[in-house]
C-alpha cells in the first residue's frame, strides 16, 4: 500500500470516528442505535463538507453508519458481507490500488474526440468503465479503431455485456487489462479520464513509447509542468475541458 492510499484511508478512518464519538455525547448507541447512526451520519458527513471532499464522499461518510447498523439490525448471513465486499472491490478496485475512482466521460466528450482525432486513428482508451464512451465514439467515428482497457472486473463485464448488445462492433475491442502493461507504440492517440494521481506516469510512459506524432487526450486532469498543445472546452462543472498533447518527437 502506498503512503497516499494510507494517508487517504486514515483520513476517512479519524473522520468517522470523530463523527461517532460526536453522536455518542448525544445518544447513547446501545439504547437508540438507528437514532445514534443517522446521528452520525449527519456529522460525518459534515465533516466530510467542511475538510472540502467530494460530494460523492459527503454521501458516502453519512450514509456509511446507518447502513452498517441497518444491516446488522438485518441479521444477514456471514456470506452477504463477503459478498459485498467482493462487489464493492470488483467496481471499485482502481480506487483502492490506483486512485483511479469510477468516472464515466460525458457526451460532450464523445464531440470534442470526434473532432480532434485524424481519419483512421488507432485509439485507446485508458479505463473505458462500462465502455459507453468508446461504442459512442465508434458509432460516430466508423473509421476509428477503439481498444477499450478496464482493469475492475465488475465494470469489464458490463462492458463487456454493453459491446455485446450493440452488436459486437468490429472497430471496438474491449479488454481486461492494465493500461500499465500495453504498449502504447501500437496506437495513434490515447483518451484517459482518470485522476490527478497517475498523469505524471502516464506522461512518462506516453513520452517512451508512443510514436511520433501521436496524441494524448486527458479529461479535465493536467500533467503537472507539461503545458498540452491546445484544450477544447467541455462546458462541465466537473468536466471542464479536453487537454490535448503531441508527443515531443512528432510535427504538427
């Protein structure tokens, strides 16, 4: 584990303790333990708007207690928790080991690639998730070859099901398998929606193996002290615009 993942997980861990030792001056948990959680739950999450996390964290923080005494008000079976737990890893997995959280790109994304990429272009797509962005793309790019990547086994296989329904398209390929371990030489332009974290070792793999001339497109997030050729707006609150590089070796 690294030591941002530690220091995320401790963060989120001294955060709900906080809350609950707030709730617990308040309500005693063995007496009222539905009324102590939801007590909790409000100033967990709180907490959550006042150290300035994402919404998707306030959410997560206030409804993580109630959950856990309602379920074992529940009386749930051992196996229901492991199963969960599978689940929950199985979507969420890129978060845990790459601070990658679940994103999925918007529409307007699907415009702005269908604009910026040369005829013919061999694409990758760098964590496709439920793989609506590169069938959209395809759909609207015909002569684009799109190999979607997804490492979470849980969206894979929605993706996966997703490609299916659409007809199999020939010029999409969905694969299970790490962005990490493909070379990106085979390709003329990488799309990746990912997080603050992994841009600096996406840049530098970009920089070693990509070919001349070739394109990465990031949305909203930066490589830090690299400024992109050109950016194209988005008009998102969250996703603000389509940054685009050229690798140093190749000409306009």
């Amino acid at each position: 584990m690294s030591r941002a993942v530690f220091v995320a997980l401790l963060r989120h861990g001294l955060l709900q303790l906080a809350a609950a030792l707030g709730a617990w001056f308040l309500i005693a948990p063995a007496l009222q333990p539905l009324a102590w959680s939801v007590l909790q739950g409000l100033l967990a999450a709180a907490l959550a708007a006042l150290l300035r996390l994402r919404r998707g964290s306030w959410l997560a923080h206030g409804l993580f207690a109630p959950a856990v005494v309602y379920c074992y008000q529940l009386a749930l079976p051992a196996w229901a928790y492991l199963l969960a737990l599978l689940l929950t890893f199985a979507i969420g997995r890129n978060a845990w080991l790459e601070r990658v959280p679940f994103y999925r790109s918007s529409p307007r994304v699907v415009e702005r690639l269908a604009e910026a990429l040369p005829e013919q272009a061999r694409l990758l797509e760098a964590g496709c998730g439920d793989a609506k962005l590169a069938l959209q793309l395809a759909e609207r790019r015909p002569d684009l070859q799109i190999a979607a990547l997804e490492t979470a086994w849980a969206a894979w296989a929605l993706a996966w099901l997703r490609w299916c329904l659409a007809g199999r398209p020939a010029n999409v390929r969905i694969a299970c398998r790490s962005l990490w371990l493909e070379p990106l030489s085979e390709y003329d332009a990488v799309y990746a929606f990912l997080s603050p974290q992994p841009m600096p070792r996406l840049w530098r793999k970009f920089v070693t193996e990509g070919q001349p001339g070739s394109l990465l497109l990031s949305n909203t997030f930066t490589v830090p002290g690299v400024e992109p050729e050109r950016s194209l707006a988005l008009g998102g609150p969250l996703q603000k615009q389509l940054l685009i590089w050229r690798h140093p070796h190749g000409t306009r």
